[in-house]
C-alpha cells in the first residue's frame, strides 16, 4: 500500500463536474459523433507575473483549443490540443483561438468536421478534419468572416460562433457580441448567417438577431421543428425593464426559422456565481444526446479550489428539460454533474487520458506513440474510473502500455475508493538510460460486477516514476 494519498480537487468523487481536474477548458461546444459526445473548449492555461504570481486570465496568449469527449457523461477521453492559431497552428493567420464551434456533416458521402472559432473579436475562422479529433487543415487560409463581410460592419465583437446543420443539410453560423456605447438594452450585435454546402463560404448577408441586452456566446440548438438561438446577457447595473434578462444569464429566443424572425422567451441558466460562490462570464452549448438534452457550461470551480480563480474556467455537464409548450426549465448548475449512462468495459484498450477522477496528475502529447499519455505521476496520485462493468466471470488479469522513466513504481489496482480493496498491482521497472515503452501484466482476483476503479500509483517520492499510455483487463477464465 502507498503511505500517501494524494486528494482529488475540483471534481471530487462521486461528483461530475467539473468534468475534469487535470486541466481547465471554457467556452464548451459539443459535437456528438458515433456514440460519442466531443467537447471543443477554449484552452485556458495559467499566466503568471514576473514573481511567478498567477495573474488575472487575459486570454491573449490562448492559441490552442482542447477537446474531451465521452460514451458515458462522466469518464472523459483527452484528446489534447489541437494547435489553431500562430506559427504552430493550423489558421496562421490567426493570432489567437476563443470559443470554437464544431459540427459534422457528410459531404460527397463522406463524414467531414469544422471546427470554427474566434480570431480573438475580430474575425472567425474555420478548420476541417475527417475526424472529430483531427488532423486539422486551414481549408480557406484566411477568415472566413471579417469585418468587410456583408451585415457583419456594426458588430463590436466578432466572435463566439455557434453552428447547425439543419435536417435539409444547409448550414447556419450565428455570431456577435459587445454593446455599442450606451445600447445595453438593444446593443444589435447578434447575427447569422448561411454558410455555403461547403461549410467553409458565407452566402448573402448576416441578419441582426434582436437579442434583448446581448453580450455575448452565441447557441443554437433544434427540437421540433423549433429553432432556440441561445446567448449570454451583458451586465449593464442600471435597471431593466420587466421582460428582460437579469445580468450575466444565459437567454433564449425561438423562431420557426433559422434565420428568424426571433421571439424573446426567457432565461434558462443563472450566472455560474448563483450556484458556485465564483462569478464571472457564462458560456453554454446545449446538444441531444441519447434522446436526451444536456447543458455544457463553464465555472471557475477548479481554479477556485486551487485558490486561483482568475478567469481560469471548468466545463461542466447538466440536464437540460424543454416544457411541452417548447419553453425551457430553469437549468440547476451543480457539482453532481448527470448520470452515467452506461458502464465501461474493462475488457477492451482503454486509453490512460480517460478519467473520472484525478489526484496529481497531468496529460501531454507523447510523440512517440501519437496521442495523449498521462504525465507527471508521483507516489500517491491517482486516475478513477466510474461505473467499470467486470461482469459475471470477473478478471483474471490486467495489463498496460506504459513508458518508463528513471524512478519506476507500482499500478495498484483498488475498487470502489482509492484505497479500497486492493485487487492487484503491477510493478513498473525504472528505466536504465533513456525513456522506453513497454506492455506489462499481472494477475488480479476479486473484481466483478460493477465498481468504481482506481489507478493508485507508488514509488519513490520526487522521481519521474513512469508515463501511463494505455490499459486493460482479461476476463477470468471460466
């Protein structure tokens, strides 16, 4: 057994938001794909000041977008950082990658993706991919909206695209934000605006979406026939007229068009503040999944329990209910996040960047095997798993691919907590000399039916003890 164990903060089991630990996301934009919901997030990462003080999130530097996704709502996949605007990235024209929008739609029968995203509040752009999680290409090489686009000259802040593919297979964009000087009220900021069968053109003009009191984070969602187009409310402190938005809520408006005209219904989410003690700005994606509607929503809950809430934003998940009259409940933001919607098998590759829960660790690119690795594992972090179905016959064995590193350790394998019942441990040997990759296995006994799993690691405090690239079990033989 480990002497230590090192404590979850953020997302704290059993709870699922924020969706993870080990790295903040804001702006989520979901994308479902083959049993699959991705979340397409802004990739906040720390700034820090001269004295290595974190300071207030500026996003100028953010030039990356990160995407998660999952089968179940509460164990997510890291699939890393998609590298967008700059020298690195794909769109280098582009200085900086906000609050991207990614939709799929199969094109010459084949399933193509576009990711768009905001130019910081000056322009939009857009990349695609034959996969959800990439390669990304820069299809146009240059914005695919600016300020010189038809009906876009009067909008303040050219950003936060939302996107949807209609039944009848014809796109729609919908952007905008900021008030004009003194226009809180009617700042006439939202547009939208059709996107060619290419999914990469604009055509005709974008149309004013009057959105009472409009800030930002464009949404849009389809049921019944019913198009929501869905917004977050400035926070303008003088005094509203009966009607209107409460400050920094998420708003919606529905239309029998997707182009409108727009009819204002209410609000549907409080400011992250209401529920969590930390307020800031608001950012939503609503998306069907399984017949049913979520949520996806930010909040500096992570940053807050790190003692650093400084615009360094969390996804989190919740259910969404439309009203028979096509009305929306008010949405309960919570740390107990939705349920989990179907157990995992053990019984298959299961990548190591797939976590319910996390203590310690963090995630990185490993070039050499092509996808994410669980980096930065220490004597008493951990890596949960919720809901793993063992089955009937249980398992006999447990093997994984792992990188070693100079210090080398243990994978003990425990159920239900992490330091529950311990049901085996693999042993990781140090490396001599250079970082080598390896398949390992033991034998495990007593793990059947369904529980929680917990991936515990030990070793010599202060050393690199190994790299975590993926892992599985056998089935007990009968």
């Amino acid at each position: 057994m480990t002497h230590q164990m090192n404590q979850a903060a953020g997302k704290v089991p059993p709870s699922g938001n924020p969706l993870v630990a080990h790295r903040y996301g804001a702006d989520p934009y979901a994308l479902v794909f083959g049993g699959r919901v991705y979340l397409y997030m802004t990739n906040d990462v720390l700034e820090y000041d001269g004295n290595g003080t974190v300071k207030e999130n500026s996003y100028s530097s953010i030039r990356t977008i990160t995407v998660i996704s999952s089968a179940d709502l509460v164990n997510w996949t890291d699939h890393g950082e998609i590298e967008v605007a700059g020298p690195e990235g794909a769109a280098k024209w582009a200085t900086q990658s906000w609050a991207p929008a990614a939709v799929h739609k199969v094109i010459d029968g084949k399933d193509k993706f576009f990711l768009y995203f905001a130019n910081n509040a000056s322009s939009i752009g857009v990349l695609s991919s034959d996969s959800p999680v990439g390669p990304w290409i820069d299809p146009i090489g240059e914005a695919l909206i600016l300020r010189s686009t038809p009906g876009v000259e009067d909008v303040t802040w050219l950003f936060d695209p939302a996107v949807l593919v209609d039944d009848d297979g014809k796109g729609y964009i919908y952007f905008g934000g900021g008030v004009p000087e003194g226009q809180f009220a009617e700042p006439g900021t939202a547009r939208v605006m059709k996107l060619g069968d290419d999914m990469t053109s604009v055509l005709g003009t974008a149309e004013v979406i009057p959105a009472p009191f409009m800030f930002e984070d464009a949404g849009i969602h389809k049921r019944e026939g019913v198009y929501y187009y869905t917004y977050c409310s400035n926070f303008y402190d003088g005094e509203r007229p009966e009607g209107n938005p409460p400050a920094g809520e998420i708003a919606f408006m529905t239309s029998s068009n997707p182009m409108g005209p727009w009819i204002y219904r209410g609000t549907i989410l409080k400011n992250p503040g209401h529920f969590f003690g930390v307020s800031g700005n608001n950012h939503h994606a609503i998306f069907q999944f399984h017949d049913e509607w979520y949520i996806a929503y930010h909040a500096q809950t992570l940053s807050n329990a790190q003692g650093i809430a400084n615009g360094y934003r969390s996804t989190h998940l919740n259910r969404l209910f439309h009203n028979e009259d096509g009305s929306i409940q008010d949405v309960e933001a919570d740390y107990k996040g939705v349920q989990q919607i179907k157990f995992l098998s053990p019984y298959q590759r299961v990548e190591a960047s797939t976590i319910g829960w996390s203590a310690g660790v963090k995630t990185e690119f490993g070039a050499v095997v092509g996808k994410q690795l669980v980096t930065d594992i220490d004597n008493g972090d951990w890596i949960g798993l919720s809901g793993v179905d063992f089955g009937s016959k249980g398992a006999g064995a447990f093997s994984a691919s792992v990188i070693s590193l100079e210090g080398g350790g243990t994978i003990e394998l425990h159920l239900d907590e992490p330091t529950g019942l311990l049901i085996g441990e693999l042993s990781v040997p140090a490396a001599n000399g250079p970082e080598k990759r390896m398949e390992l296995k033991t034998e495990v006994q007593g793990a059947a039916g369904v529980h929680h799993l917990y991936l515990v690691f030990a070793g010599e405090s202060g050393t690199g003890l190994f790299k975590l690239e993926a892992w599985g079990f056998l089935e007990q033989r009968s």
